[in-house]
C-alpha cells in the first residue's frame, strides 16, 4: 500500500469503523470509510459547498418546524438500517448504505451550514433556511448528483480515488461544522468573534480526528 493510501486509510479511521464488508475495493485498496460513512461525508461536502456557493442571505438560520420534521424524515432511513441491519431484522448491502448514507449527509448540511452562517454574522439569524421550493430543488439535485458519485466510484480507478480523498475531505467538513457549532455556543455572550471561532475550529478538528485515528488503532 502507497503513502497516499496509507493517509487516507489511517485518517479515516477517525470516524469509521472500516470493515471490510461494507466497503468498496478497487485492486486490492479498501475505500477508507464505509459505504455508508462514504456517503454521509460526501453528501455533507458536496452539500454544504454548494449552499455556501449560492451565498443566498435566506439559507440561513434553522429551518422552520414544517422542514425539521421533513430533514428528520430524510435522515430516518440510514438510521434505521443500521439499527435493522446491526441487530439483524434486515440484511444490508453497499449500495443501500451508500444512498441512504447520502441522505442523511445531505439533510445534516442543509441543517448546520446555514445555522453556522447565522451565528457568524452579527445581525443573527435572517430566517429559516429551506424556505425556499429552490432550496429543497438544490437540496434533491446534491443528493442525487452525489448518490451517483458514490454507487460508480468502483468504475474506474480514477474516480475511486477522487472519491477516497473527497470523503476525507467530507469527513473534515463535517467534524469542523460541528466543532464550529460547539465553539460558538461555548463562547456565546463572550468577545469571540466570528474569525477566532473558526480558526480555534480549524486547529482543534484536525487534532482531534488524529486523535481519535490513534486510538482506533490501538484499540484495533
């Protein structure tokens, strides 16, 4: 295995638990994360990319209860397979991970990014994000652009390692939203300000996923 592979695989382990059968191969190199670790990351990456593109003032602050609730329903099936497939009621495959993985990244960046947009400005909240039908268009067209990324990336060697590297970098993405969500409530009524949380953020996560490779490692 090349020093390229080696990262990745060790990184991550941060966050996944890699078994070997609920992973795509190509040659003899397992895909770093998980069917379904692969496709919670990447839809969080892809996702949250394009909504900060957009720059649109209404993604931002929580959605209102109408799409909790709808968010919620798009995050319940990779829930329930890992609970139906773990305790054994239903048997699993890759590509059911993969979607379902997918949905649930998906809906997360559409929750967090634009809560984080609001809590970094100074104003607050502008509204409730996924207002818009154009935002649940955006939101169907990253779910479904990135569920054919995951399910073909075992059709050239190219993609599945454009892919590997895009899911650690998904992985990242979204251990540093949530750490970024965690600091600014932390630091809520302090002089932080929007800079210094997202630089503490950006040191603690890489840290941390390190950490936590390490000790998945050891524990191995």
């Amino acid at each position: 295995m090349g020093t390229l592979e080696l990262v990745l695989t060790f990184l991550g382990s941060s966050l996944c638990h890699q078994l070997a059968e609920r992973s795509y191969f190509i040659d003899d190199f397992q895909m770093p994360l998980c069917a379904r670790c692969l496709g919670l990351h990447l839809g969080f990456l892809i996702s949250a990319a394009i909504i900060l593109a957009r720059r649109d003032p209404r993604l931002s602050g929580l959605p209102g209860l109408r799409s909790l609730v709808a968010l919620g329903l798009i995050m319940l099936p990779a829930m329930a397979d890992v609970v139906l497939s773990y305790t054994g009621i239903v048997d699993t495959n890759n590509a059911r991970r993969a979607v379902t993985g997918v949905l649930f990244g998906t809906a997360l960046a559409f929750l967090i990014v634009p809560f984080i947009r609001s809590l970094l400005t100074a104003s607050g909240p502008r509204g409730a994000s996924l207002g818009s039908p154009s935002h649940w268009v955006m939101m169907a067209t990253a779910a479904v652009a990135t569920c054919a990324l995951a399910l073909s990336v075992e059709s050239s060697e190219w993609l599945f390692y454009a892919v590997a590297i895009a899911g650690i970098a998904g992985v990242f993405a979204t251990m540093f939203s949530l750490m970024l969500v965690l600091t600014t409530l932390v630091t809520e009524g302090t002089e932080w300000r929007g800079p210094a949380k997202v630089a503490t953020s950006a040191v603690v996560t890489p840290l941390l996923l390190i950490l936590l490779a390490l000790l998945h490692d050891a524990l191995r």
